[in-house]
C-alpha cells in the first residue's frame, strides 16, 4: 500500500481537521512516511487515521478557515498547532482581495509560524 493508493480516502478524513495530506510538501512526508512504515490493512490505517488525525492537527479553539487550499505548517516534521487567525478586508491591506494570517506554534520548539493567504 502506498499514499498514492489511500490518498483520496485520506484527503477526505483530514479535510475534517482542516489540514490536507499533501499540501503543504511536509504533510505529503507526513503521511507518505505514515503509510509506509504502517503494518496492516488498508481499513485498519484508516481508522488509525481517523482516530489520530485532530491529535495530529490540533487547534486551540476553531479549525482554520482557509481562504485557499489548507496551508497547515509543519516543524521539524510535524504538524505545529493551530493557534488562531486574523482577517483584514482589502481596505486595511491596501491589496485588491482580503487577507488572512493563519497563525501556528510548536509548544516544544518555542516557534511560530504564519502562514498568510490573499483571496
């Protein structure tokens, strides 16, 4: 079994935390290297996955509310937690489209990371 053949299945049950399997190139590792070192059936990752996935991808209140593709921010090869977002309308940015920054932190490396999309 490979990403390749579970990654629809996949898409779909981490689309629940608001995080994708292969975006960004950290979470397709993630999951590639989940996969692969995974001994059993096709059914019984799954259900690892599901049971693990808002473990994984945590929030400290809300999930992100991306105005893109989900952009979830990894350190040192794991998902960082979410810790909230600010939205500013195009006014405030002088840009043609709103903004939001999408805030993520690693409680045991002590860094943060921002992740910034333009709709």
């Amino acid at each position: 079994m490979t990403f390749n053949d579970v990654y629809e299945d996949l898409l779909v049950i981490v689309s629940e935390a608001g995080a994708r399997p292969d975006m960004p190139y950290e979470a397709e590792i993630f999951f590639t290297q989940l996969v692969d070192g995974f001994e059993g059936s096709r059914d019984e990752l799954l259900d690892h996955v599901r049971a693990n996935v808002v473990t994984w991808f945590r929030s400290l209140d809300a999930p992100p509310d991306w105005l893109q593709d989900a952009e979830w921010a990894f350190f040192d090869g794991r998902p960082m937690v979410f810790v909230g977002q600010i939205e500013l309308p195009p006014e405030r940015t002088g840009l043609h489209d709103a903004a939001a920054f999408f805030v993520f932190w690693d409680r045991e490396a002590g860094v943060t990371e921002t992740v910034i999309q333009i709709a």
